[in-house]
C-alpha cells in the first residue's frame, strides 16, 4: 500500500506517464460514429471503450484523475476496503446485525487509514470504555497515541 506522504511523487509518475496513454485513446472514446473503436497496442484501456457513443459523454469524468494526483483511476482501494464487510454480512441476519457490523468495519477501517493497528486500537478503546467516565475524545483515531503500522 502506498503511504500518504509517497502519493504526491507516485501521482506525478503516474500522471507523466498516463497522460500521452489517455489522450491517445480520447479520439476513440469521444468519437459517436456507431463503429467499434480500434484498439491501439501502446494503450492497453483502449480496449475498454468498447461503446464510443456511451462514452464520450463520460470522458470529463474519466480524465478527471489526470487533473488532481490523489484520485485515482479505479476504486479497487475501496472494494478492497470493503470486502471484508461483503464477506461478513451474510452474518448479518438482522438489521441490528447489519448496523453492528458497520460500525465494526468503520472503526477497523478507520484505525487502517490513520495508521493503526486495528487490533491494537480496539484493545485500547475497549479499555477506556470500560472506565467509569470514558474520554471519547482521546478514542478518535487522530488523536489517540499508539503505536502506528
């Protein structure tokens, strides 16, 4: 996984190197004549657009990612994010199951982007829940003092 701080240089690379790939596949992709896109050797997404005419009405929200380096390109970090949850719904029977495991997943995934230990972090909010009066404030991923991954 990439580190927050490595985004930005990773993002330019990406970018320099995304850039001439994407803008060569933009005359196939904005294109609304109704014949098949031809598919170029240099730019493997080309294959991708398969039905011009649906996408050149998208093509804004597509090169989007080229204009600001944190986005990206697909959200294979979100279903990663998520599949855990995917997997373990089918525990879920109920709808106080389903709310029970969403605020589960949120903790852990919210512990996972600020660097913790998921484990590590439940341990230490179920210890300070369990005081007679829990600072909560303290519990917030961003300011809790714990060792980072």
């Amino acid at each position: 996984m990439i580190a927050y701080s490595n985004r930005y240089v990773i993002s330019s690379i990406r970018n320099s190197l995304s850039v001439s790939l994407v803008m060569e596949i933009e005359p196939t992709a904005t294109t609304t004549s109704a014949a098949p896109p031809v598919a170029t050797t240099r730019a493997p997404t080309a294959k991708a657009v398969t039905a011009p005419s649906k996408t050149s009405h998208q093509w804004p929200k597509l090169i989007r990612y080229l204009d600001y380096g944190r986005l990206s390109i697909d959200n294979n970090p979100a279903e990663r994010a998520i599949k855990p949850f995917v997997i373990g719904r089918k525990a879920s029977h109920t709808p106080c199951g389903a709310q029970a495991s969403a605020i589960l997943y949120s903790v852990i995934e919210t512990a996972k982007t600020n660097g913790l230990i998921p484990f590590d972090y439940a341990m230490t909010c179920l210890d300070e829940l369990c005081q007679p009066v829990p600072d909560l404030e303290k519990l917030l991923p961003w300011e809790i003092a714990m060792s980072k991954v």
